[in-house]
C-alpha cells in the first residue's frame, strides 16, 4: 500500500455484524410487541426483502420511510400476519431504536483496526441511518479508530455516488490517490470506489 495515507471503511457488514445484531433487535422488538411469529421464519422473509429494498434506496428510488415501513409490511404479508399500520410504524420505530443495543463486531475486526491505526487514518464512509451508525460505533467502542465519519445523510448522497466520496476525501483532507476504500458491497463500495480514482479493496485482502 505505498502512499496510501488514508483507509476509508463502510460500517455494516465490513466491521459491524449487521445480520446477528439485526436479528437480535427484531427477536427484542417482536417479543415486546406481541407479534406471535416465529424469528427465524420472520427473518427468511425479511433478510432478502431488505436487501433488495436497501438497493432501491441506494438508487432513490424510494424514500427512507418506504424502505423502513414495506420491508416489515411485506415481511408479514408474505407470512400471512394481520397487522394494522400503527403496528408496523412501532416496529419500525423500535427496530431504529433498538439496533444498537446488539454490537458484535466480525472476527479480527479489532485487531485489524489496531494493526490499521498504526500506519493510516481511519474513517468511516456509510449509507446507513445518521442516527443510528454513530450510536453504533459508540456502543461498539470503535468510535475512537475513526478520525472522520461521513453518512449519506450528511452528504446529501448515496454510495456510489462520486459526491459521498468526495466529501468524504474533503472531510479527511485527503486525495484519492492516497486513500483506499475497504467495504462488503460491489456496486456501492467497490465500483463506487474506482469512479473517483480510489484503491477499493474487501477487509479479507488487508488482514
């Protein structure tokens, strides 16, 4: 990595594990809300619905309130479960709040970020939820690697626009040349990456 200064990552599902720390919010979540389901059905349903809704927003094609309200409703479609509207807006208000509570990170994420730490500047570049990745990181404790934190939200724009990475560099007070971009996506973060001259990589190749 000569003249790499900077390492950018994505949080969920490069260091954060989003899948385990999701299903235990939703385990918490139904169980608090008497939705008489059983998780493991819930989630076959949910997990590919998200996916495929987290593309559409990416792309905005839908609003954050969409993807938080279809991806539950049509979950319980799916399942054949009788819900009311207010029900599905508590979920997905108790889902935002309570996703942090769950903080497992991927194996070595730690010491990877230790062995980082010591050569780069770390930040983070994330599409997810403004209130919620920081929560995250915190409760995580790994808030202190990064020196810079950019969210979509924040940018205006979504990975792999040219723009979050761009504010992104600016914020870090870096160039492209010098930097790479370390994440689980291939459109967002990957392909993202390479548009604006940045070295993209997955976490595997650097540890």
């Amino acid at each position: 990595m000569t003249n790499i200064t900077d390492i950018f990552f994505d949080l969920d599902h490069t260091l954060w594990d989003f899948e385990r720390n999701s299903a235990l919010a939703f385990e918490k979540i139904l169980l608090k809300n008497e939705v008489d389901l059983n998780i493991t059905d819930f989630l076959k349903i949910y997990v590919p619905l998200n996916e495929s809704y987290w593309k559409l927003y990416r792309e905005d094609k839908i609003t954050k309130e969409d993807l938080r309200f279809k991806r539950i409703s049509e979950t319980f479609e799916a399942l054949n479960y009788k819900s009311s509207t207010q029900l599905i807006e508590k979920l997905a208000d108790d889902y935002i709040l309570h996703l942090p509570d769950n903080n497992h990170l991927f194996e070595d994420a730690i010491s990877t970020l230790d062995y980082l730490a010591e050569k780069y500047r770390l930040h983070i570049i994330t599409n997810g939820f403004e209130e919620v990745q920081h929560l995250k990181m915190k409760n995580a404790q790994i808030d202190h690697y990064f020196e810079t934190v950019t969210t979509s939200e924040n940018a205006g724009v979504k990975k792999p626009h040219p723009i979050i990475f761009e504010k992104a560099l600016k914020k870090a007070n870096t160039e492209n040349v010098k930097s790479v971009m370390i994440g689980d996506n291939l459109e967002a973060d990957i392909e993202g990456a390479e548009k604006i001259g940045m070295k993209p990589s997955i976490l595997r190749q650097i540890i």
